[in-house]
C-alpha cells in the first residue's frame, strides 16, 4: 500500500510542519496553546507521530494565524 494511502499520511506531514513552524517562532507548545485558545495538551497530540488524533481545519487555521504562516505551508513535504 502507498503510503500517501494511508490514513496519517497528510496528517503527519501537518504535525511535523506545526512543530517546525512553531520551532522557528521560538514558541513552547504552551506558548502556542495559549496563542490559539487550545490546551497545551492538545498541542501535544497534534504534534505527536504516536497519536492517532485529528483535527479540524478551523484548529489548523487558528494556529496558522498564530504561527503567521500561509495555512498551504503545513501541507508542504
């Protein structure tokens, strides 16, 4: 099976765009979190590989505004 068949196949290329983005902002998870209204511990499971977590396009939105990043960017490999 491909792997872009696979069902976190785009949710991990998000995860690691997120963790990359915030990354270069010098933002913590908590930072983030606090930024975006959302729990430090859903930040968590957002960037985690291990969870099986989704989530929806206003969350991602709401951290691209926060990340100022163009929200197409966290799709980008």
């Amino acid at each position: 099976m491909s792997s872009y068949n696979s069902n976190d196949y785009y949710y991990n290329i998000i995860r690691k765009n997120i963790k990359k983005y915030r990354k270069e902002k010098h933002f913590t998870q908590q930072k983030l979190a606090d930024e975006a209204d959302l729990s430090v511990d859903y930040i968590c499971e957002i960037e985690s590989l291990r969870k099986n977590k989704s989530f929806s396009i206003v969350t991602l939105g709401r951290i691209a505004d926060v990340l100022e990043v163009d929200i197409k960017d966290f799709f980008s490999k």
